[in-house]
C-alpha cells in the first residue's frame, strides 16, 4: 500500500532526527524558554524581516487555531472563514468550545474574498439590531487552503486592507504555508504575509517536522499574555525545546522551502500526466494536493496499492479524489501511480 | 550549571529515538489509529491486567487533564482536588476554561483522604440549597503527589470505595506515576490502579518520553466518544504513532519501570546524605522530588552551580527547596551535589 | 405612532396584573418551590395529557435555549437547526457561548424537514473522519417558526420519528407557541407536541405575560439536575412564584389561547384586506406574523404613523415587511392600516 | 408560618405595581430601549452624581454577575473574591461556566481587605511560573456582605486604590445595597461607590423590586458592547420596560432607601432585644440580616411558626441562625417574634 492520503504519514525530515538526536542529553529549561526556540525565533523572525514579532511554537493545527482565537475574541465575537475552512469543517467545533461562532461562508475555491469580507462587516453594522448578532471580529483563512488552492499578492493585499480599515484581525492558518509560497503560481513570500496579518503561522507538522506550528504575531494587542492562553488550552509543551530543534532545523539553509517545492513538484508530475489523459479536476491547484475526478472503477482499482481520499461525489460514475504528497514521498511511487492511471485509462477512460 | 530542576530537562532515553529513527520512513495513518498505538495500548492492557479498558495517548498533561474532566462532566459538576494539585493551582485555570469548577481541598502532604472526599460529597447532598451550588461528581488525585509524596494501597483503595458508593469519578493523574510505583514505600501496581480508578494516565513526559501520556478509561460511561472530545481540545496528534512508538518501547521489558526506579535511587542517595548530615525535609518522600530545608546562605551558593526550585519560605533564615532526578541524572552529578552540599554544611550547618 | 413591531410592545394582560396584585403580599419560598409554580406546572401537566413531565419556568427565550441545549449535550455535541432559527441568528453566539456549535441548514419556510435532518445524521455516521466533526445530537425547531409559519402533525411525526431512530434529542422552541397551536391550519395540540418533543417550552412573553416560558420536560434524561443549569445560567428567579402566577393565570381557563388566537385573528383581517387589493406575501402564514411585499413608498408613507420592521429587500422597489399582531392589538388600530395600506394602493399599486 | 428567611418572600412594592399598573397598555420598544429605563438611568446618574456612566438593567443577581464577569474577562484571567462571597459559593459555578477561575480568600466577616488583594496581586507577578497560574484581573466584592456586614469608605478605598495602581478591576455586587447606605454604621453613598468602582450594582430583587439590578459601569473599558454579553447570556429582558418602570420608581423620591431603611430598622428592633437577653451573635451587623446564636432547642421550637435559615453549628448544643427582615417585614410580626424569643429566653437560657 502506498500512501497519498495525507502529508503526514512518515516521521521526520532526517535532519531534524539528526539534531534531535545530537542534543538529547543537553539539559535546558522547558516551556519554549531554551536557547532552541529562541534561535528558531530569531531565524524566523530573519525571514519575515520583522523584528517586532512574537514568535511561539505549538504541537498541532487544531491546538494552534483554537488557541489564537482564544487570545483574540471578547466572548460576542466570532470568526469570519470559508465554509470549507479546517475550523469550520474539521475541529469537531474547537472553536465553538471556546464559546465563539464560526461565521461561515461559501466560496467555490476555498478562498474568501475581500468583498465577501466586507459585506458581512457592513452588514452587521448596517443592522440594527446587531446586538443580538455575533460581532465579526476575525478573518480566518487558510493558505494554501484546504483545496490545495492559494491566495495572490494582491487578493491578501485586499482582504488585508478591509480587515485593518474595519478593525478586523486577519488570522492565517500555514498548516501548509511552505507549499503555497514555493507553488509555482505563488507571488507572495513571508515578509508580505507578516505585513497583512495581525497573526498567522509556518505549519511544520505537514512539512517535514514530527510535529509543531510556528505561530507569529504582529499585532500588539494580541501579544499579550499570549503564553497564558497556550498554558491554559494544553498547548506549552514541557520539552519546548522539541520545537526549537525542528523549526531551526527547518529554517537553517531554507530545508522548509526545499522539503516544500519538492512535494509540489511530484504533485506536479502527477498532474500533467493526467491532464495529458484529459483528466479533469475538481479544482486547479500548483500545491501539494491534487483533486482529480475519476472514473469510480479506476478508484475502486487504485484503492487495491494505494491509500488516498474519495473527496466528493460528482455524479453517478465518476467522484473527485484527493492526491497529496510530501517531503517523503518517493518519485519512484509517483511514476508507478501515473502509470497505473494510464493503464486504467485504456479501460475506463479518465475523460468524461 | 547542572540541573536538578525537573525531570523534564533532557530529551528522550535513547531507546525511544532509536525506535523512531527505526521507523521514521514506515508510512501510517494518522491521529492514533497506526499499528504502534494498537501494539502498545494491547502492552498496557496487560500490564493493567485488564483487557476491557480503553487506551488513548494524548502530548501532555496539562492537556490530559483538561480533556478527561471535560469529557466526563456535566455543566454544574466539579472536580475535588487538593489544593496543591496540579489542576488546582499551575494550568493557568485550564478546568474553569472547560467550564467547571475546581473544589479545592487543603492537604499536609498533598493527599486528599476518603474522609474529606465523603464529606464534600454528603455535604454537597444535605444542603438544601445543594441546587445553588457545584455538584461534586469527579475526584482528582495524584500519585505521586505535586509534593513527591504517594497513596499507599488501603489509601487509594477507601478513597475508591467512596466514591464507588457515592457516584463520583476518580481520576488519578500519573503524570509521574512510575515513580510512584516503584518508590520503596510503595505497596500498589497498575493493575489495582486500574481496579480502584475510572480513569487514570501513565506519564512519559516526566519519564523518558520526548512527551506523552496514556490514558486508560476504565469506566464504560467516560471511554464513549472519547477521541471526540480529544480532537476537539487539540489533543489528537497527526503524527499519533509518535506517541504509539514511545509507549510501545517504554513497556517493551519494562523501560518505563527502570527507569523510574533509577531516578528514585538517585534522589535517594541524595536524601540519604542530608539526612546523615541532620537536615530537615518539607515533606518526606520516596520518590524522584525531594523538599530539603536549606539556610539561606546555602541556597545561594548552590545556585552558582546547580539550578533547582525554590518551594517555600520556612523563616527568615531557611526556605525548602526542591531537587528532582530522572532517568538521565548522571550518578556523578548527584555525587558531587552531595559533596558540596557537605561543603556548606560545615559553613553554615544545615541542622536548625 | 402604532406599533405592529412585535408581540412584546405592551405590558402583561390585564388578569395576569390582577393576580399579581391579589397575591402581592403573600410570602412564598423562592427560586420556583411556591405553590404557584406547583398549580401551574400541574395545569401544565393536564393540557399536555402526561403527568410525568417536569415544568420549569424561565424569564426569557435565549435564557431557555441555552439552558436547555447546555443541560442536554456533551462538549463534542451541535444542534441542527434552520439558517433562520432563532439560535443561529439573533441570539448573539448565546449557543456557541456554552461551547456547542448550531449545526445551520437551509430553508425555504423556517422549517426543517425530516429528511434534512436524516442526511446530517447519516452523513456523519458514514464520514470516516467522523471524530474530527461535531456529533450532532439535538435538533432544535421552532413552531411557529421565526417566519410565521407551522408544522403540521404529520412533518412534526416524522422529524420525531427520525430523532428517535437515531438517537437525537428534539427541542421545540414555542416562544410563540399558542399562535401555532390556533391557527386556521393547525392541526395539532399540546399533547401531540409532549409526545414528539425530548424537550419544548410554552413561550409566556409574547403572548400575555410580563415575562416567562415553561419548559417542559419529557426525556428523563434531559430531566436530571435541570434546576442545576437553569441556576448555573442565571436563569432561577428568585420570585419564581410570579412565573408561576403568570403561567397559572394564563391556564386556566385557556386565557393562552384565547389572547393566541385573538391575535392571529387580527392578523388575519390584515392578510385579507391585502390579499383582496392584490398584495403577494414572502411566505404564506396563518399565525400572528405576515410579510406582506410592498413597494418601498408605501413602507416610507406607513413608517409615519406605524412602527414595523422592514424585513428583506425583494427588488429595487419593493421589500417585504413584517406586521406582528398581539393580544393587545386594537381593532382599531388594525382597520386603521388597512385603510390606509389601501389608500396607499391606490397611489402606488401593491401589485406588482 | 411567618417568614424571616430572605428579602425576597413578598412581591413587589405597592408603588412598583401602580407603576405596572398605569403604564400597562403603552406600546414601548423593547430590549431596554424604552423610555422608562432612559429615565430611570438618568435619575441613577443623578444619584451618582455621575452622567459619564453607563447604567443597564438585568433581572438577577447570579445573571448579573456571570455577565459582568464575562465581559470583562480575558480567558486566562480569574476574579478575586471571599470565600463567601455569593460568587464563590451560591451560583453553581456561574463564573466557571463562563471560563473564569474565582480566586477565594479566607476572611472572618466577608470583607476582603486591600492588604489580602495586594498580596494575590503581587505573588503573582513575583511568581517565576505565573504564566502557568491564573492572572488576577477583577476584584469582587459585595456590600453588605453575605454575611451583612458593611465596608467602611476608607476600607472601599484602600481597595479602590490598591486595584487602580495594579490595574485589577474592583467590581461591587450591591444585591442589598440600600442596607448598607442605610445602615447606621455606613459612611458612604453612591458618588463615593461610583468613584472607586469600575462596575458596580444597585439590587432590586431584594429591596422592593419584583426583580431587576441597575448595572452601573464606569470604566469605558468595561462600558463597550455590553449589551452583547447581556443578549449573549440571556440578560437582555423582551420588555425590558419593566426594569425601566421599577428602577424609575424607587429612586423617585428615594424609596429604594427609605424601604432599605425600614428593613434596617426591623432587624434592630430584634438585635436590641436579642442583646438585652444577652444574646451574641456569629458576626455583629448594622444591615437586614442577623446572625444570632441560639440554643438547638429554641430553634426547633421556633420552626413551628417562623421560618429562617439555621447558618451554622457553633457547638453541640448552639447554632446560628439566620433572620433577615426587608421593606414588607410588618412590624407586629417582629413583636411577635421578639416576645416569643424571650419565652423561649425564661426556659432555655440564650446566654451561653
């Protein structure tokens, strides 16, 4: 069985085994307070090219979300994300728990629009009964988001600019940030993303680390005994140290940015393939996750070697899947999947 | 500087990394349903001696503690606790997030007593205003104790039947239970733990993981929809095998018991010592914590080269400190604290 | 200036005053244990035709909603309801505040259907990332609805009858549950809806009351520690017995019907006298709610003498509009906007 | 059955219910934006010689307080208050369900002092680990106390200072307010309580009101969005008219404090002649609330007629009682109690 299923299914990056492995027995303090997470800080706060940022590092994406917008909302306040956005969809309502509405809204790519934004700011304050509505307080977005897809320059640039003129924060989950900025279609790097967003994080779980997100905060209100709220919601890791290691591992010499382009180049390789076979996609992605529609009999055939996600229906014959590599997947298993599909071709036939 | 802060300091036993480099490449599925979780909850079972539990692995304890008690009370219910427990006073009020209340108790030793368990609990029921105020519904104890301190058998064993008899939950924290279990004074194994609690967790940051801890649900009411309630609060790791393999080697041959033992004898060489030079302790244990009196003066000279807690003032001349081993504290660390801690004595006399 | 606003402009009808006054001095026990609160829970009791029910008596409708929901469902637990339920839009996040998430759902009328509520449900049981999704548990309606309009018998079976295969809770919400149940087209009474409903209340404050709704009870799960909550949410009056005088008075002899249904004969003159001019409606209604379509001037002309609220723009020169009728309607004041609606129709049309 | 048990056994004041009574058939808009509460805020602003304040009106106490808290709060902050404060021990874990940890101090008579604050506020900031402890933020207090005793005006401002210069807010729950501004020992009124409170209450449930507490915010923090915590926590009354109504008529011509005065004044009566019997008392208090310790046996032979709150075993043969008098106390029923208090007197000797 071969895995296309997720962007975490093997360990980690060698290299951060290796220097986990080289500093095991060094004695330093815990909680995020060691020389590690300090040099990551530092290291990241280089490739923003900000100085005046908060640097903090957490175990997962889910802990990461729900802790920033924890630290952010006054209890009538809710958060602005797309439908299909991993706190809409996929937190079992983490964000509800910690009391505030997810205000959800529909997009055809996963992406929310500056317009999109704005309407429902306008419109709460249009309303005059808006005391008995959820005040929209944050932008949530994902980029790439949940569909593979990414945000321009100038589309971050616009929602930005709603946010700040309307007193919204702009919160945007990286989970996977290192595919978006190294995805051919991507005209943004890390300095623009830390001058638009109030907050946002370098996701390291989906790019090579065993584990870990780098939160990065801009807006000094929200810096705040922002390491309470990590305390209190489980998120400061005892042996913070553990973080430290991964993400200067992974910023030192930009592995984060090779580990990156590599899985959108095998993801790409897929997909010329099947756009040479007149496959079509739900949508167009230049990331690490492809959504191809296929014939169900290639997708039952494919589900004998390989292990991917059955995305969505389409119609009766044919559904979209989900194809997602990594830092660890092998060229050699790409090859024989396309190969595999080509051969399912012949049979079932990919176009539709 | 050498540290005697906590037993958190260093990174993992080599075992563990061993095994992780071992399986770095293997491809799994994700958030704790790969074969390593399976393999070491099946260990668990039979070290608990019981096979109708449910084994879940979660990062760390804090983040333990907050999603069993969320799990498994209602809105009005509380949880009772020792004063000095650790959801009492160093989560940063992570249980009131969750919504309930902590009913704190005072210790001597940081034990509750079955006595004080009934009598909030019968209290609580003959009050006539008892709908005014929290219902008590789950006990929390440690062991060992936030103080170092443990349960003995017939302890745990009134405190459950309490609770058995009067419908409360008890959940023991064993953030650092192998300590516990294998201190000199202790007279319990995981299998009465498992008899006497409903849920209870086997620690492995605070011996030898990189971070972990295992839950074991014993109570049929609390395992239902669990890992709801765990992705919910952040606590469902992507990379969950992390967590399968570390348990997995840590009960292989009984790691997690040696080196439990070894941390317990390095404190023990060191109390050993201070006892002989007639020093006094805060509290008497057996475990990897110690609570020495120390003179000021001492204090202070030993920070030159040793890092440690300061407890407690005691008067103005002397506060309680505490050193703590682990598996890694090197024998010749402890002996050459001893030396200088016989130094000092002969300066400035550690009897009172 | 007449106000078709809503159903709570005026104070209490006048035989709820005159109880309150007759009783005034009398001294009772508080928070709902007086002797009131046991007359009308026990009228309640003999309307719904089940004696084993609990009532209690809350002041106000987000007060009871969220104290219902908060007693019923465990962290990881969201409620189905319309997009245009009371909870998911004009109750500030009161919901989510408690830590659950309002599973949202298209309408066309305000009214689920059964087989909505089916495909939420089957839909998560088949999602195998069902853990990482809120579990749906409750399912919240509301008769009449938040447009006006009512279920039938037969589509309330049907939703009851989903909700009992599958294990979910049903909530009615009647804060205007007396207009549903007199209503040309109703087809239903109290004690058809306690034997569908987990959990519903009969809404007090927009028909006759100063203040209150009466929850009643039929799950005996949902009974448990109820009062606990409803305290916990500062929802126990501590004069409770002027909920239960207001209840009682409302009872006996059917005084909650007879205001309901005065009501919705007020409006229904409205409806006529509209219908007969040629006027189209947003949604077909038979209780004390219409939205009549009118073109913007008329709107402007009527907001002179008449307070209403505008509801949703239709084009860009009509809106519908929403006239609420009550117990304290004036006959009067109703011809005196039919005569004036069809002076208006003669200068600008209401047809369109 | 005469009752002494609580402020709250009548209904309203006879004016209260005129007011009720006349203003019934007015069409008013709702939520609070009526011109009743625009008047009754005003006359309160008056009072508090203070027209930069925002006044609301909630219907409870325990309502009152979870909304005061929750709006203030960040999540990782907790409110300092005694152990007996109602917050503490009588709103089943109101505060907790909002998130918030209420940090308890032991006193004698229910009164904090700016000493004991200081030191919760100044541990914390010492504390190395404080961001793993809750972050004292607001203060509460409760004037009279729960136990009826009064803060003199040096003792509130030392509070109130020691709070500004540490940045903690100093919240007052005036449930029985007018007690203590009319208590013979009191040296204080509303100016001087509105200059050293951030927020404070002004009870009407128990002074007169069938229910209601005038919110009175001076900190422009605190003023913001308010009424979205109120609607959120279902604080927001559909007519809100009636708190309007009540509030207008007790501060017209001072009623609220001429009722407040008589309550007092009963209670003296019983004080004086408990003391002449040489009576003492758990706590000496000046408000409507009385402590008195009498013998088991007087107790039991009192319950036959009179109902009140045994408080607390003092011995094996003596506790402490509760009686607690208010604006609808009669006189003759105080006579009554008094003479037959001294019957008892001749057979069981209330001196101890």
């Amino acid at each position: 069985m071969i895995r296309f299923t997720n962007d975490y299914s093997e360990g980690a990056h060698p290299k951060i085994l290796e220097k986990l492995l080289a500093t095991n027995m060094e004695q330093t303090p815990g909680y995020g307070e060691d020389v590690y997470c300090q040099q990551a800080a530092s290291l990241i706060k280089e490739k923003c090219k900000n100085d005046n940022i908060d640097v903090h590092f957490l175990v997962g994406g889910t802990q990461t979300n729900l802790t920033v917008i924890a630290a952010s909302l006054r209890p009538h306040q809710g958060v602005i994300a797309a439908e299909s956005g991993h706190i809409s969809t996929h937190e079992t309502g983490a964000i509800e728990a910690t009391g505030h509405k997810v205000l959800e809204l529909p997009t055809y790519d996963g992406k929310l629009t500056a317009r999109q934004i704005y309407d429902v700011y306008i419109n709460h304050q249009l309303d005059e009964t808006h005391e008995h509505t959820v005040q929209p307080k944050m932008v949530y977005i994902s980029n790439p988001t949940e569909l593979g897809t990414i945000y321009t320059r100038s589309e971050l640039e616009a929602i930005s600019n709603v946010c700040r003129e309307n007193g919204l924060y702009l919160f945007l989950d990286g989970a996977r940030l290192g595919y978006g900025l190294t995805s051919s279609e991507n005209d943004m790097d890390l300095a623009f993303i830390t001058e638009c967003c109030d907050v946002f994080y370098i996701g390291g779980t989906k790019i090579g680390a065993l584990f870990g997100e780098a939160v990065v905060i801009t807006n000094d209100t929200l810096k705040q005994d922002f390491r309470y709220i990590m305390k209190q919601r489980g998120g400061l890791l005892a042996k913070g140290r553990l973080l430290g290691i991964q993400f200067l591992t992974l910023f030192e010499n930009d592995l984060y940015f090779e580990l990156s382009a590599y899985a959108n180049k095998m993801a790409n390789i897929i997909k010329e393939a099947l756009q040479e076979s007149g496959c079509t996609f739900l949508i167009s992605t230049s990331t690490n996750q492809l959504f191809p529609i296929l014939p169900n009999e290639t997708i039952e055939a494919l589900k004998k070697h390989y292990s991917f996600l059955t995305w969505q229906r389409i119609d009766d014959k044919h559904s979209a899947v989900r194809f997602c590599t990594s830092w660890a997947t092998k060229e050699e298993d790409v090859l024989r999947l396309i190969s595999d599909l080509k051969g399912y071709y012949d049979c079932y036939d990919l176009k539709r």
